[in-house]
C-alpha cells in the first residue's frame, strides 16, 4: 500500500517527547498500520519506502521512535527509560 500524503512523523521527531499520540495523529495523520503487544506501535511508511515506529504504552506519551531506511537500516530517533 502507497504511503498516504501527509507530514511524516519525522518532521516532528523535535516535538515528540512531550506529544502524545493523539497529538501525533492530529499532526501527521491516522498510522498505516497499528501493531504490537502489551505496546501500542503506530507505523507510518514515508513516501521514499522508510517507515518510522512510534511506540507508546499509555497513549499519553511517547516512548519509541524509530526509523527504518527502505534498505531495511533501523536507527532509534527517541528512547525513554
């Protein structure tokens, strides 16, 4: 499935930290695919094939960002402990 147009969850990766989810829908629109277990994991795929992750356990905050190249390179764009 095509990304949809929209701003990518990275063009607010600054932001993130004290967003919550609601606020990052609002933002960058509803995520294309939403997994995970015991986590809520909001993926959005970009319109050049990488995808950014962003993880959440309460929906109030965030607590994982992260970006996959669309060769398949992961790298973390935020982490809380």
């Amino acid at each position: 499935m095509p990304a949809r147009k929209r701003k990518p969850p990275n063009v607010f990766v600054p932001s993130l930290p004290k967003m919550s989810m609601n606020e990052v829908v609002q933002k960058c629109g509803r995520p294309d695919e939403e997994v995970g277990s015991g986590l809520y994991v909001f993926a959005y795929r970009l319109s050049d094939g990488s995808m950014v992750a962003i993880s959440t356990s309460s929906l109030t905050r965030i607590d994982y960002v992260n970006y996959t190249d669309k060769s398949g390179k992961s790298s973390s764009l935020l982490r809380r402990k």
